[in-house]
C-alpha cells in the first residue's frame, strides 16, 4: 500500500523503497520524490524554511519523517567550508565545574546550530596537545580549551589554527585569543586575607597540585605569597595528595596527613570544595568541632557546600557563566559579528559561612 501525504495524495508502492528498514541510503531525491516536489525545494526547506510554503514545507517535513531521511551534513559542511563543530577540551568530564561551563557553551551554540565535541585531559598537557591534533583534523569552527598554560607545539597548533579560540579559566597577559575566566591567584589571596582577618594564625593549604593543572598549582603559589605577606615568618604548610582523585576519600586523607604533620592547624585550607567536604564530615565524625577545634575552607562554592553541617566557607567561581560567555564570543566570532578577541574577567565571590 501507498502511504498518504498531508495533502491526501496517494503516493505509489511502486517507487524507491522509502522506509527506514530501507537497505540502501534515503537520499534527499527520495524526499522530493515522495514529496513531489524538487530536490531543490527539499534544500530549501532545510536550510532556509521561511522561504518556503507552509503547505510545501509541511509535506517536506512529512516526506522525511516518512523515509526517515538523514541529512548528509559532512557533504553540506564542505561545501560551505564550515563543519558547525566547537572542539571542547576539559581537563575531566567527572567534576560538576566543567560540566556546569559545558552546558553554559551548548545553551549558546546548540540552537546557532553548532555541535560540541568533547575531549578530556586528565590534567596531562601532553594528552592535550594530541587532543588538540586530533580535533584540529575535523576542521572545528572553533574551540574552547580549560587553561591557560598549554605545551610549545600545541601553542603553536592554537595559533596558526586560524578559528576562534577561547581559553578559560584562569587568567593570563599572554592569551592566545579569546580569554574568560578570573584570577586563581587573586581568588586565594582573598581567603588567606579573610581567615587571617578572622584570627587564625596556623593556616595549612592542601590539594592535588599536579604540574598539568597549572590553576591548582597558581593557588599553591598564591597560598604561600599571602602567608608570607600576612603572617611573616610563619611556616607554609602545603599538603599535597599527588596524582590522588579528586573524591571525599582524598579529603579524609589529606586531613589526616595534616594532622599528623602539622598539628598545630587551626585552619585548613583546601584547593576543592570535594577534598574540603570529605575533611569536614570526617572530622565530624571523629567529634572534632569544625571551627572550634579545626576551621575548614574549600574552594568553587559546589552545591553540597551551602548544605554541610556547618555549612563551608569557600570561594564561588562563575562556573556556568563561564562557558555561555565563552560560547558567546565564539559565535558572534564565527558568524563575523566581530574580528576581535576578547578578553572577559568574570571574578569570583568570597563566601563566609559556618566552617571559618
């Protein structure tokens, strides 16, 4: 039996096999056909609907959903020259920061019709580079890359990439283009200042300071310029978990090594909201009070923060906003809105609460 197009017509059996158990591609002369009208028509309709007919448009529409027909956007994308793709490089897709800064940059480009590819580092720049390499093969109309400190070549590979380029997260004089994020440094000088101000004197900072992650290494460095400056001739007292997960497990451990290494503490300071949060609830659990007996900081503002018992002092960083800004500036790049790079300093929020 024919199948019956909004219109009524009948269309004949006799024709191409338009079903999607179809053994051979749709193609969009197989639309047309069904929907009797040209391929030139079909083109129309999907790249410029408001060019055509409501009538024309809606048995296009039907004809597709009927054949179950695929647009071939590989053989669209070379003839424009442009693929719609942004390559993302994130150094974990596990931590709720990036994602929230992913789901930022998709609620931007999605609807401009971009596709995001998406890539992880695991914090290794070498990894980074060849990530790079390999989406640079695809032909991106741009990219988004977490960090500002990246290997020569793959400097090199950013550079002479001739697409738009934003890199966040940090920030840095020297971008390579299109630069969003704010300054871990300044971000830590802000709380060292807060809980000295508060009264503590023995402040220890503790983290995962890998070489690869260059921002948790900036809050290391900014750590003991701030002690240094406010509390001359007190020891820095860095802890430091290696290449451990980023979990409440490695946050139970790095409490422990604090105390038994630097039992004079009264404050400790982590690179994480998720190593602070294991700290604390393990504290808790020892019957430690938490700040009476230890004050507690972290660092991103995740949710669970504002929900601990007490709740947790740290700093709140614009993780979504992050990502539609950057998604912003690669559009308005790519469409040609504008020539420019731009350089977008979000900042930060100093959040007091219970813990210090």
């Amino acid at each position: 039996m024919g199948a019956t197009a909004p219109d009524g017509r009948s269309t004949s059996p006799g024709g191409p096999a338009l079903t999607r158990r179809a053994t051979r591609t749709i193609t969009l002369n197989d639309v047309a056909s069904l929907a009797n009208v040209s391929p030139q028509t079909v083109s129309r309709a999907l790249r410029a609907p408001e060019l055509v007919s409501e009538r024309t448009l809606e048995r296009v529409r039907w004809a597709i959903s009927t054949t179950g027909y695929v647009p071939n956007l590989a053989a669209s994308n070379l003839a424009s020259n442009r693929s719609r793709t942004i390559a993302a490089i994130i150094p974990t897709i596990s931590a709720s920061v990036f994602a929230d800064a992913l789901h930022g940059l998709d609620a931007v480009l999605t609807p401009a019709g971009y596709q995001l590819f998406i890539g992880s580092t695991d914090y290794d720049l070498e990894h980074e580079e060849n990530l790079i390499r390999a989406f640079m093969g695809r032909r991106p109309d741009g990219m988004f890359i977490v960090g500002t400190k990246h290997t020569a070549a793959a400097t090199m590979l950013l550079k002479n990439a001739r697409i738009p380029v934003v890199e966040a997260w940090n920030w840095t004089d020297e971008p390579i283009d299109s630069l969003v994020g704010f300054s871990n440094h300044d971000a830590i000088e802000a709380i060292v200042e807060y809980v000295v101000g508060k009264g503590y004197t023995h402040p220890t900072f503790a983290g995962s300071f890998r070489p690869g992650d260059s921002r948790a290494v900036d809050r290391q460095q900014s750590f003991a310029r701030s002690v240094q400056r406010l509390l001359p001739g007190e020891k820095v007292r860095v802890i430091d978990s290696g290449t451990s997960s980023v979990d409440l497990e490695t946050g139970i451990a790095l409490l422990d090594r604090t105390l038994a290494e630097a039992p004079e503490t009264d404050v400790l300071m982590f690179a994480s909201d998720v190593f602070a949060a294991g700290a604390l609830l393990e504290a808790r659990r020892r019957g430690m009070s938490v700040p009476g007996d230890l004050a507690i900081t972290g660092f991103g503002d995740f949710e669970m923060a504002r929900h601990l018992v007490p709740t947790l002092t740290t700093v709140s960083v614009p993780n979504r906003e992050i990502g539609t800004s950057a998604g912003r500036i690669l559009l308005q790049r790519m469409v040609g809105d504008t020539a420019d790079p731009e350089l977008l300093d979000l900042g930060f929020e100093l959040m007091p609460r219970e813990s210090a």
